[in-house]
C-alpha cells in the first residue's frame, strides 16, 4: 500500500490530532474543523480519502458528503464517516449518501488503520481500472474514450468561464500506402512513434494529445486562442517531419507526414458545442487533404 492523501474532517481538535497520529507517517494527514473548510481546501488540493465526521457546527457531515457526491471533481473521493452516533439509521443514511464505511466513536486505533487501508486498496484499482480504460493499447496515448470525455469537460469549463478552446485533428498523410509498402507491423511502428512525439509536444498546461481513430490523433488545448493552437500545429507539423519516418511511396515527400484542422472556440461563426467545435476541425482538416496534404488549415 503506498503512502495516500488523507483529509480529516472534525470540528473536535482532540479527534483530528488523534487520527493524525493514528495514520502518519504512513500517510500524508491534512485536517480542517468544518465542512465549509473542507470545500475550501478541496478547491486547491487533492486527496485520496475522506474522514468525515457528522455532527459539526454549520454544515454538517450528511449535508456535506451529499455536497461531495454531487460535484464531479469530488464524487470519485472515498469517504469514510467517523461519529458519535452509533444507530443504525444513522449509519445506513450515511452509506445511502455515498459514504464507503462508518466508523463508530470512540474508535481503536487498528479498525481505523485497517479501514482506510480496505478502501485506499479499492481506491487504487479503481484508479487502475480507470487509467486503463482511458489509454489505447498501441499507442499508450489517451483513447477516444478519454478525449471524449476530456473535451465534453473542457467545453463546459471554457464556456462558463469565458476562455478560449481550441482542438487540432491530425491525420497521417497516405498511411493506407505506407501500409501497402511497409506492411501492417511497420504501420503500427509508425503510429506508436507519431503518438509520442504529438504527446512530447503538447505538454503545457492542461493540453493533450489522443488517438482519435485508426490514423487520426487529436490535440484539445484549453486557454488557447487561434495564434496559439496555429503555432502548436506548426510545431507538431515540423517536429513530425522532423522523425524523419521513410515513406518512399508518398506523394508529398519522402518521409511521413500530417494534415491538421484547427478549430478555436470563441471564433469566427461561434461554435455552440462541442462537436461543432470537432466538425469545424473536421471539415479544416478536410480541405488540408484537398490543398495537397502536409499542410494545415484553421
Ligand atoms: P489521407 O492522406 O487522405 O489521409 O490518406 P490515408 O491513406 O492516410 O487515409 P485512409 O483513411 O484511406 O487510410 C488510413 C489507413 O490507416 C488505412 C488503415 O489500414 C490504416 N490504419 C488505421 N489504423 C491502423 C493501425 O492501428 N495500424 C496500422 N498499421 N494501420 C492502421
Ligand atoms: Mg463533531
Ligand atoms: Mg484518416
Ligand atoms: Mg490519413
């Protein structure tokens, strides 16, 4: 089990020092004294588990993790309920809100540890599980899967705060031939190499790259305005040549190349969602292909 994030959540001073104590050093142990201050610490930090006590003054802690399970940033937190009370209505309205285990106080040492062990272990799979399931197998890039839950995110956070977004869809110029010369192996080679070297490139802020389909990866760039998202896919367009991937058999040169679409939100004939903001890159990148190919068009 390695060392975890853990926020204690009590207004009782003596049972935060105790659980600190309890859970160090093996993990790192933050605590505040009401729910009101969790949400506020929540909003600049991560952590992998949640101990949350019920009667607090203010908001309490049912009021609290219901609060928890409704945002999407905080609804994957596992949160375990330490109180005092120790009915059975209390605890079953505490595991129908979302809570993962309750513990009752006064509470011993070892069930404390072994609980929180129970549900960090969930925790990691569960991370696992979803790491894997957002990840293509050749590439190891983000899937589609991922982008098009990245993107649906990004353009919601971009319209409510008023930013610019910007997407690149890149595809690879005559791959189809590339295979034909080079057989299908050396094609997944290329692609794994392409895949890198996009990621490599798009590392800023919260910037990525994934594999959008067969030869087609995408880039989302959140805060980006045109001038920007152009000067990226200039990059990208240069550093692939760059590999220098032999392709003997493209018409455009001798090596592999690729062909962007850029779309920015806010721009020119507002898109109104997300996938308008993917057909405008579609339809760019269309007319790159139609232009010649190694080429990009906004
Ligand atoms: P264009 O310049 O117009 O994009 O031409 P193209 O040949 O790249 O486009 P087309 O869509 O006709 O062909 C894409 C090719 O990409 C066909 C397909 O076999 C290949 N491809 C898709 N996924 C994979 C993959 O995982 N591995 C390999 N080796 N090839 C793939
Ligand atoms: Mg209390
Ligand atoms: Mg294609
Ligand atoms: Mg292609």
């Amino acid at each position: 089990m390695r060392s975890a994030r853990i926020l204690v959540v009590d207004d009782d001073e003596l049972n935060r020092v105790v659980l600190e104590k309890t859970l160090s050093p093996k993990h790192k142990v933050f605590g505040v004294e009401s729910a009101e201050a969790m949400f506020e610490w929540l909003a600049t930090n991560s952590v992998d588990l949640i101990l949350l006590d019920i009667v607090m003054p203010g908001m309490d802690g049912y009021e609290a993790l219901r609060k928890l399970k409704h945002d999407e940033r905080t609804q994957p937190i596992p949160v375990i309920i330490i109180s005092a009370n120790d009915s059975l209505v209390d605890e079953a309205k505490g595991l129908e809100l979302g809570a993962m285990d309750y513990i009752t106080k006064p509470f011993g040492s070892a069930i404390v540890r072994a609980r929180v062990k129970n549900q960090l272990t969930i925790k990691q799979k569960n991370d696992l599980l979803e790491m894997l399931a957002s990840i293509d197998g050749l590439t190891e890039i983000p899937n589609r899967r991922y982008f098009d839950e990245q993107l649906s995110r990004e353009w919601r956070r971009s319209v409510r705060a008023g930013l610019p977004l910007s997407v690149v869809l890149i595809d690879i110029d005559f791959f189809k031939r590339y295979n034909d010369h080079y057989g299908h192996q050396r094609g997944d080679e290329c692609l794994k190499k392409v895949a890198s070297t996009l990621v490599a490139n798009c590392q800023r802020g919260s910037d990525f790259v994934a594999r959008y389909g067969g030869e087609e990866f995408a880039a989302v760039l959140p805060g980006s305005e045109e001038g920007t998202a152009m000067a990226l896919a200039q990059k990208l367009k240069r550093v692939i040549e760059e590999l220098n991937v032999a392709h003997i058999d493209s018409p455009v040169a001798d090596h592999v190349t690729i062909s962007m679409g850029v779309s920015t939100y806010p721009g020119f004939g507002d898109a109104q969602s997300e996938s308008q903001l993917i057909e405008r890159a579609d339809k760019g990148l269309y007319k790159a292909k139609q232009q010649g190919r190694n080429t990009i068009v906004f």
